[in-house]
C-alpha cells in the first residue's frame, strides 16, 4: 500500500504554486493565433492542439478521445472564439478551456 502512494499517476504536473512551463505553440499569445488564422498560416497550431490532445486522451482516465464528436475546424473555431475574447491569454489557456467544454462529450471507450 505504502508504494502506491509513490506510483505516479497522471494528471496535470507543475510545482508547488502551480507554475509549469508550456512549450512550442501554446506558450503564445492568443492573439498570435488569431493573427495567423487570419493569414491561413494556423497548421502549427493545428498541430500542437491534435499533439496536445493526444496527450490528454492518453493521460485522462477513462477517455479514448476527448474531441467527442468536434472535429478539428470546431475545435479552432472555439479556440478563435476564445481568443477574441482573451487576447492576451496563451493558447494553451485556451486549449485547456477547449477542453473543460469538451470533457462532457468525450469519447470514453472504443464503438463495437
């Protein structure tokens, strides 16, 4: 019993203040995201979001896929939705957003 407690478990990492440190595409500004979808320069983010979440369907119990039934252009739209909203905030903020909204729909096992 006393080595479970020092299994580590997934979930969100970061130190004791909740610091931790985002890299690539997510650390930037929304409004750099929304500057590049405007330009049709948004495969980056694109990328990083369908990276992201492949981590977080890894990692969160009982889910297959978080997306649910969104694909990739709602999940921007929302994400660019957000964005306008929060310019300043980091598109990983707002992928984390994107992903509270999504938890409820997410896939949880595999259709037969």
């Amino acid at each position: 019993m006393v080595l479970l407690c020092c299994v580590p478990r997934a979930g969100r990492g970061s130190d004791a203040k909740g610091n931790d440190v985002t890299l690539g595409f997510g650390g930037e500004a929304c409004q750099a995201f929304l500057q590049a979808r405007s330009n049709g320069l948004d495969l980056p983010y694109r990328h990083w979001v369908t990276g992201y979440l492949t981590a977080v369907n890894t990692l969160t119990k009982d889910t297959v896929d978080m997306r649910g039934t969104t694909d990739i252009d709602g999940m921007l739209l929302s994400l660019a939705q957000y964005c306008i909203k929060h310019p300043h905030h980091t598109f990983s903020r707002a992928v984390e957003d994107l992903i509270k909204d999504l938890y409820p729909k997410r896939v949880t096992h595999i259709p037969k």
